[in-house]
C-alpha cells in the first residue's frame, strides 16, 4: 500500500522539485529536521505520535537524497549491490550493523546505505523503507527479520547449495 507522503514525494521528484528537495536534504539531523516541517507536516497523524513523525521526516530525508523510486526494498538492492561486486562482504557487514541497529540509531545506518545504492544507481522501494522503519521498534523485530530474509535468500553465489548439502 502506497503512502499519501512517498506519493507526495514521487510527484515532486518527477516534476524535478530541486527546491523542496534541497529543503529535505537541509534536514538531515534532529538539530535542522525544522526545515522538513513544512513539507512533511501535512502527513503527520491527526494523533500526535512522535516515533511516526520522526520516521516520516527521516523517510523523506532519505528520499531526498536518492530520490528514485524502483520495485527492490533496500535489502533487495543492497543483495543486488553485493552481488555486483562479488564477495559483498563490506555490504554484508554494513548490512548486519544496519539490523542490529536500535530504533534511535537506525537512522545513521540508512544514510549511509541510501548513499551506497545512489552510487550504484539501485532504486528503492520508498514504500517498503517506510513500513520497515515503521515497525523497526517493534519488539519481534520481525521488520528486520523480513528484510534478512529479502538479503540472503537473493544470494546469488554457490555457498548456498553447500551450505545446504551439509548435514
């Protein structure tokens, strides 16, 4: 399901908004998130809700800086990522810090795997990062648990079929 925000963002990013996402690239610490407010306020819940507010500015930020919209969550396009530069194991790693990260961190961690798959021109799934982040609180974890199934189970190598085979 497509949120009315990502939506908004999409719009603008294909009319080639520079200006608004200037503005969300101003935002991109709790010291200057202000200068999203405006832009993202609209999409805030009628009931205050504080986690959700910040995973709204923090998602629009992120777009911001890489602002295309693909069908791969961002497991799928750090998978893909991975599997382009054959062992892929800097991505793994910063893969596994981003999973392992809390709630007030996770932030720092997508920054910078945004930033990974802007370089190798991956888009994501705006849709999928929010609902992610969403629920990355959640005491299950099952947010993370969905996205290290969408990374390892892609894995395009043959460790996989051995690893298997082993009893």
């Amino acid at each position: 399901m497509s949120h009315p925000m990502i939506d908004f963002l999409i719009e603008a990013a294909s009319r080639d908004d520079r200006a608004l996402l200037a503005q969300l690239r101003r935002a991109a610490s709790r010291e200057t998130e202000a200068a999203a407010y405006p832009i993202v306020a609209r999409f805030f819940p009628a009931q205050a809700n504080p986690w959700l507010e910040g995973v709204l500015v923090d998602v629009a930020v992120l777009f911001a800086e890489h602002p295309e919209q693909g069908e791969r969550s961002l497991a799928g396009g750090l998978r893909q990522l991975a599997d382009r530069e054959g062992s892929g194991d800097g991505v793994e790693r910063r893969f596994v810090a981003l999973l392992g990260a809390h709630a007030e961190d996770v932030t720092h961690h997508l920054r910078h795997a945004v930033a990974l798959l802007r370089g190798a021109e991956i888009a994501l799934d705006w849709n999928d990062l929010f609902d992610t982040l969403r629920n990355w609180g959640h005491p299950d974890r099952f947010a993370q648990r969905r996205w290290a199934r969408a990374f390892w189970s892609a894995r395009t190598d043959t460790n996989t079929e051995d690893q298997e085979a082993t009893p």
